[in-house]
C-alpha cells in the first residue's frame, strides 16, 4: 500500500510541477490533467505490454491472461512505463492542439522527476527483491543509502537509490541547463547512466547475457542521435557519431559478456562499461553542438 500512495503522491507532484513549466502554454491547465491521465493509463499498458513481449514464454507459461492482469510490481518493465507516460503526454498534446514540441520540452522536468520518484518507491518493494544489486559483504560499505537490509539482516547493494539519484541530477538538468530539445536532450540523459545500472540489478529481464531495458536504452540513445544529425547534418561524411553509438554498443554486449563468462577483474570490466558512456555523452554534447547551430542559422 505505501508504495502506491508514494506513486499517487509521485505522480500529484509531477503533475504540479508541469503546470509550473508550462504556465505559458496554452490550456496549460487541462493539458496538465489530461497527461496525468493519459499518462496513467498508457504507461500502465505499455509497461505491461513490454514485459509481456520480451518475456513472452515465461508469460504463456503462467496463463496468458493470468498474466496479463496480474498487478504483482515483478512483472512490469519499467521502460515501457515510462515510454507510455511519454506518449500519454504527445497525445495530450495532440488532443488539445498545443504544438506537442513545445508541450513536451515543457514536461521534460517533470518527467525526470517521475523517474526518480518512482526509482525511490522501489524502497517499498524490497520483499519482491526489485532494484536491488548484489549481497553486500563489506561492513563499511553496508549503509542507506547505498544498501538496504532484508529481516534476515542481509545488506544488499540498492541501486534503486542510485537510479533515482541519476534521474534526480537529469531532472536538475532538464530545469537548469537544457534550454533547447529539453525533452529529447533529458531522454538521452535518463537512458545513458541506465546502462550501467541495469547491470547492477541482480535480477532482470534478459536475453542471454544483454539485458533488456540496457538494449533499449542504448537504442534510443541512437535514436537520439540520429535525430540530432537529421536536424543539422548536410552530408553522409557528418554521421560519424552513429558510428560511435555503434561501437559503444558492442562493448557494452562485450562487457555483459565478460560479465556472465568470464574471472576478469569486475573493476576493469566496469571501467570500460564508464569509459564508453562518457564517449557517448561527449558524442551528444558535440552533435548537439550542429542542432544549435542549425537552430540559430533558422532564426
């Protein structure tokens, strides 16, 4: 119950939030209402139907429409809920004719804060084991928040709390420093810091040894960058940085790889997991640099 009060009360203050951001858009008020709802009920379908797809036998299994019904919080994709939230607020948009553009950069702050609020609910669910990462042996690493502590006085690793911690510094980004494409500019930031954190998780959905909700936050990283090189780019010998969104790909399969099979030394393992999310950030920071450019060339 705590955690759906937190959710409620997550989502109340979102919501208010947005209203603050978009106070200048037009029928900001029932724009703000009807992405609570939309958002709601979207995200709570898309989160559902993600994790139907991508654990398709396990679901058949269960009975699929046992499956499909149950609320239990182990059998929703977090990805997919806040991918529907995201469309909730597009379609708001599109119904109340407000340029969706505009709407969304405007609910971009929000968005961020959702996603760490809803990182921290993952405090309620310790029983279910979600958010947690490996049992924790060191004593003078065993304190919230960096661990949390089941009844058997058990710590282990919560990176919940670094999840949230993540989304709550993009949020910070998304009010303060993002001015243009906020929206897709905080979806970058959101995704990025994931694929390393994902891989903390002791438990979660995977093919093989590559993860599923790390697949999809290196895709739309891509597809971030492939937006920005639409919008700037005049020429084929400008897209390298799909080359690099490439490359820092297959090292983090490489990573998981070496992970799952092989004795190397986790901290050089995870070094190069870090060193190519820096390359990627840097990759967006300059491709975004020709979406100024371009930006400022229209006006």
């Amino acid at each position: 119950m705590n955690y759906y009060v937190w959710m409620l009360l997550s989502a109340l203050l979102c919501t208010a939030l947005y209203g603050f951001a978009a106070r200048k858009t037009r029928r900001s008020v029932p724009l703000c209402l009807l992405t609570l709802a939309l958002g709601t009920v979207l995200g709570a379908v898309c989160a559902k139907l993600v994790y139907y797809l991508t654990q398709i036998d396990f679901m058949i299994a269960n009975g699929w429409l046992q499956s499909l019904v149950n609320p239990a919080p182990t059998e929703w994709c977090f990805f997919g809920g806040a991918a529907g939230v995201g469309v909730g607020a597009w379609l708001a948009a599109k119904l109340l004719k407000v340029k969706p553009a505009a709407a969304l950069d405007a609910f971009a702050p929000a968005a961020a804060l959702m996603v760490a609020l809803s990182r921290f609910a993952a405090y309620f669910l310790q029983e279910e084991m979600i958010g947690l990462g490996e049992y924790m042996e060191n004593p003078a690493l065993c304190f919230f928040p960096l661990t949390v502590v089941n009844e058997w006085e058990e710590h282990y690793l919560a990176v919940f709390m670094l999840e949230g911690l993540a989304a709550l510094i993009v949020a910070v980004l998304a009010l303060t420093c993002f001015k243009q494409k906020r929206f897709v500019r905080t979806v970058f930031y959101l995704c990025l810091p994931q694929i390393i954190l994902e891989s903390l998780h002791s438990d979660s959905i995977s093919w093989l040894f590559v993860r599923v909700e790390q697949l999809l936050s290196m895709i739309t990283l891509a597809v971030v960058v492939l937006l920005y090189l639409l919008w700037s780019a005049r020429s084929w010998k400008n897209w390298w940085p799909m080359l690099v969104c490439v490359a820092c790909a297959g090292l983090f399969v490489g990573v998981e790889f070496a992970l799952d099979k092989t004795s190397w030394p986790i901290p050089l393992i995870y070094g190069a997991m870090l060193l190519g999310l820096a390359v990627l950030a840097v990759t967006e920071i300059v491709t975004f640099r020709r979406v100024k450019a371009a930006l400022a060339q229209k006006e």
